[in-house]
C-alpha cells in the first residue's frame, strides 16, 4: 500500500498493491510517480491512475530518473547484473553489464553533469552519462540502500551505524572529499531532500523578429531540486501589442522551448490548437488568438525560447515566461 501525506501530515492512501508490496520509488518532473512491486514497473499519475510502464521486470531495488526524463532501474538477484534505462514510451535497453561477483544495485541517484552513483555491496560505483566507464567512487560499508545529491551537487551515502561513534551519514564534496554528516546509531535506508524554492517568477524580452537566424531569443534558468515539479507558461505575443502603441507588431509569431542541451521540448504557433484548458486554467492565456503559448513543467535547468514568424514574416514581439502556481 502507498500512502499519501500532505504538507500538514494528513495521510490517505494513495494506492493499493496487494499482494505485492512496492520497492523502491520516484517521481518524475511532471509528477507521476514509478513504482517496482516485484514484478513490473508501475505508474501512478497526480490523480492516482495506474498504468504499467514496464512489464516484466523483477527484482528492481533502485530507481532514479535523469534530467532527460530516463528512468534507470537497478537489478538485484536477477542472475543478470545490470542496470537498465527506459525511455519515456518504456522502451526498455541495457545501460550498463557488471562484471565479477554478482551484487544487488541497492541506490541509484544523478550528479548535475549527468553520471550516474550506483550502490553496490560495500562500494559506490560511478558511472559515466554514456554508460561507457564505471569506476569506484567509495567503498566502505555501504550497505543502507541509500544515496542522495544535494542542491550544491555534494553526495550523500548512507552508513550501518550501530553506535554514536560510528559515522551514519557521510558527505562526499564535488572534488571526492568525505567528511561524517552525521553519526549513528543509524541505519538510513533512505535519503532525500526538501524541494528548495528558489524558482523563477517571470521574464519578457521585446525585440525585432526578422528571418533567419534573426530570431527573438529568451533564456531563462528554472531553480530549485532536479525533478522538482517547476510549472511555467511560455508566451510570444504579437498582434496585441499594437494595442500597447507598438508600431510594427508581428502578426503570427509561433514559439519555441529547448532544454539545456538544445533539444526541442515544444512548439507551438496559435496557443487555442494544443494546451488551451492548461493554459487558459493558468490565468495567463494570450489575447489574441494569433499568439503563441506553452505550458511546460521543467525540472532545474537551462532553457531557451525561441520567437519566429509563421511563414517568415518579421515585427516586433514580446518573449515571455511566467511561473505557475507559485
């Protein structure tokens, strides 16, 4: 059974999986919940709907998403050594093969750089965003089924503590140095961190659209932990400005979201064709019809929107960013 528990402490239950009882779990940016009962992986959306995202795979212990939205699962007693990745259509591949005597991937958690801390046995193991390298990062007894980076990017590793004098918590910097966080008697079987609050408000940029490269361009850095749910409405506004006084507004301008490393998360030209209920339940649906809007909920990170003309037309217009339910 999982249990749900609001910011006062009130409890309900969220969902029932008897005769199964859940493993490891963790959520994604947009707030869906993944859970390994034994058998599959399971998803829970906001409202509680369950799906299974990935049938057949047992014996899971560890799970953590990376900034791309991959969900990697650690294998324990399997006769496999593994861990998988799946994309987020639950295509399934295998990242990374271990090799030597077998050992159960107890914790799973990401640097800000993309590499990937495994708990292994005795020892936290490091691996590179491409799969291609793992090396010992930590060995000692680490055997608490527990690692979590904190929002300056220093990892925490759970000990067996079993007296005050034994360290429970310890602390690695960036660099590799380990310091004692905390000490016994311990044995923290898990670890996470209070979402940090730091997030954006809002951002607008005017300028000149012309074709091309000639693009309007706005960054803008959502803060905040790395899968904490940052809802934001991005909007390039045109034809409405001519009613601020703004002489040569663009007529149809349509927009553009990239994440950090360019790639394209949305686009849209009318904001009514695609997202109108979520845009418009937000408070700050364009006026005009003409104008472009996305919503988008974005873990912590660099972003980019970029404003074009529909059909290469050119004027000025306004880059937009507000943030949701703030």
């Amino acid at each position: 059974m999982i249990f749900k528990f609001t910011p006062s402490g009130s409890q309900s239950t969220f969902a029932t999986l008897d005769p199964f009882f859940p493993l490891p779990m963790t959520f994604d940016g947009a707030g869906n919940l993944f859970v390994s009962d034994s058998l599959e992986i399971l998803k829970f959306t906001p409202d509680g709907t369950k799906s299974i995202f990935a049938p057949d795979v047992g014996n899971v212990w560890s799970l953590a998403f990376d900034q791309k939205g991959n969900l990697y699962a650690g294998l324990c007693g399997t006769g496999t050594d593994e861990i998988l990745t799946f994309a987020s259509d639950g295509r399934r591949s295998t990242f990374v093969t271990f090799s030597g005597p077998s050992q159960c991937t107890t914790a799973l958690a990401f640097d800000g750089a993309g590499n990937l801390f495994a708990e292994r046995g005795d020892a936290v193991v490091k691996i590179t965003s491409d799969g291609s390298s793992t090396t010992t990062f930590a060995s000692g007894d680490f055997q608490s089924n527990s690692l979590a980076f904190d929002a300056q990017g220093n990892l925490l590793a759970g000990l067996t503590a079993f007296n005050s004098s034994d360290p429970g918590i310890v602390m690695f910097t960036p660099e590799g140095m380990q310091t004692t966080f905390a000490f016994g008697p311990l044995l923290s079987t898990a670890l996470a961190f209070e979402p940090t609050t730091e997030k954006l408000r809002n951002i607008s940029a005017r300028g000149l659209v012309g074709t091309g490269d000639n693009v309007l361009i706005g960054g803008f850095i959502v803060g905040g932990n790395a899968l904490a749910n940052n809802a934001v409405v991005v909007r390039a506004i045109g034809p409405s400005l001519s009613g601020a006084g703004v002489s040569n507004a663009l007529a149809d301008p349509t927009l553009e979201l990239h994440d950090p490393s360019g790639a394209l998360i949305a686009s849209n030209d009318d904001w009514q064709d695609t997202q109108e209920d979520l845009i418009t339940a937000s408070g700050l649906p364009p006026t005009d019809p003409n104008e472009s809007a996305i919503y988008a909920t974005l873990p912590a990170g660099n972003y980019t929107a970029v404003v074009r003309g529909a059909g290469d037309t050119t004027g000025t217009a306004l880059v937009e960013v507000y943030s949701v339910g703030q």
